[in-house]
C-alpha cells in the first residue's frame, strides 16, 4: 500500500496554509518521519493525510484513490492514527482500550472470537499483554503509548500514523516505542510519524520529510536529509552528524549539537 502527499496544502485558516507544496510518500515495509520546528505544520500534515482536516490544496492518495472521497471506514481499514496525547474520560481496563480499535467493525454486536484473537494478538505483538486486567489509568506513559498502538492495529490497517509517539516519554520508554515501530516496518507495516529527533529516523532507518518555516519541504533517506547544513536551516542550531561502528558491526549516526565556546556567548 502507498500513501502519497501530491503537491499538498495543509493548514487551519482558510486562505492561509502552513505548508504547501508538499508531495512525498510512504509505503509497505517503510518508515517515514517528519522533522521540523514547532509550529510548522508537522501535526496538522499529518491531520490532513489521514482525511480529519481539509486540504487546502493538492491531492492525498492512497494506492492512487483520493483519501477525501474515501468513506471512514475504508480510511480506517487502510490507516490508522494514534494522536500524540490521550485522556481517558473513564477508568477501563487495557484490554477494553485496546478492544475499542474494533469499534468500526463491531458496529452494536459483541465481539467475536475472532474480535478477541485480534486483540490478544495486537497486544502480544506491543508486548502489553501483561497489562490486559491492569486499569488503563494506572499504568506508565510508555505503557500507555504501546496501548495506544495496540488499539491501532486491531483495525487492521496497513499504515500507521503516529503524532510524535515518543513524545514526553523518559529515554527508556522513548526506544521501547522506537524498537517496536522498527519491528513492524520489518513485518510489512507502512509508518509515517512526526518526532522532534533527528536520531529517530537514523534509528529508523527512515525516510525524511523536513518542514521548514521559509524554505521549501525536503524529502529523501535520512542520510542525505539530515545534514548540518539542514538542521541548522530548520532549527537554528549548529550539528555535527556521526558516524560509528556498533559492538555488532552496525553502522550506528547520530545528530550531535555542536555548543559554542564560553567566550562566544
């Protein structure tokens, strides 16, 4: 499956878009992520894509169908979106969370055997299932976010859209979620997903969509996107990008800052 942003404008006012211009794509078995400053649009991208703001202009398809004459439930058996923050208005148990993914299949009858299956299965493959009876309101911010993503893939999609799931997440949790996104590109999942670090899509070995304030989008691998050069147009900073060898061979980049010296402040 391939999601594709063609020319896209995206933004809240009407008349006045955030972005535009935007085209680049994610398909089966890849990873893409958005990088750029706050407030240039990276949420509102992702809103739009998935049909839950109007475009202001451009196409978004998915295999070549306009999301927007896509009913919701052809949307939500082709992608599913986990939003950066959730608040549950009630106390339920995981299990009940994660089985709220299958509400647009349920419709008022109770869930199957097979309802149930997809469920243990999504939790299994998060590895929440130790969760399943704990009240979804007790549990850790990393916990919460693996949930959330559990609920996702009982819809059964074959995208996956996430708004900066590592968001507020401590560096144990964060590489929890990371390693697990990994893991399901690697079984044939398309993820798209904004982050606000560089080192994620090296991580990811993602693809890259730079957003900036007054310089066009960029798209392309990590490896050629994430530049010092660009980092320092898009945030303002100065970096060093490096490149080392893992204790098993891996050939690991980072995105380092580059700090001024104390006589330079």
């Amino acid at each position: 499956m391939k999601l594709e942003a063609k020319d896209l404008a995206c933004g809240w006012e009407k008349g006045k878009p955030i972005q535009r211009y935007v085209s680049f794509r994610v398909e089966s078995g890849q990873v893409c992520c958005i990088l750029g400053p706050n407030g240039c649009g990276k949420s509102t991208l992702l809103k739009t894509m998935m049909g839950l703001i109007p475009r202001m202009g451009g196409r978004v398809d998915v295999d070549g169908q306009d999301v927007g004459r896509m009913s919701p439930k052809q949307r939500a058996s082709a992608m599913a979106y986990v939003s950066q923050a959730h608040n549950p208005p009630f106390t339920y148990k995981v299990r009940d969370v994660v089985m709220l993914g299958r509400t647009g299949q349920l419709g008022l009858s109770q869930p199957s055997a097979r309802d149930l299956q997809i469920v243990r299965t999504a939790m299994e493959d998060m590895g929440v299932m130790h969760l399943a009876d704990r009240m979804y309101t007790d549990i850790s911010g990393g916990e919460l976010q693996l949930v959330m993503i559990a609920r996702a893939l009982t819809q059964r999609p074959q995208l996956l859209v996430l708004d900066e799931p590592t968001a507020a997440l401590d560096y144990g949790n964060a590489m929890r979620v990371i390693a697990k996104v990994r893991q399901l590109a690697r079984r044939g999942y398309g993820v798209l997903m904004t982050t606000h670090s560089p080192d994620h899509a090296f991580m990811l070995d993602s693809n890259v969509v730079l957003l900036q304030r007054n310089n066009p989008m960029q798209f392309g691998p990590a490896v050629d996107v994430i530049t010092e050069r660009n980092m320092r147009d898009a945030y303002g900073v100065n970096v060093e990008t490096k490149e080392f060898i893992s204790r098993d061979g891996q050939v690991i980049r980072m995105c380092a800052p580059v700090f001024p010296h104390e006589d330079e402040l």
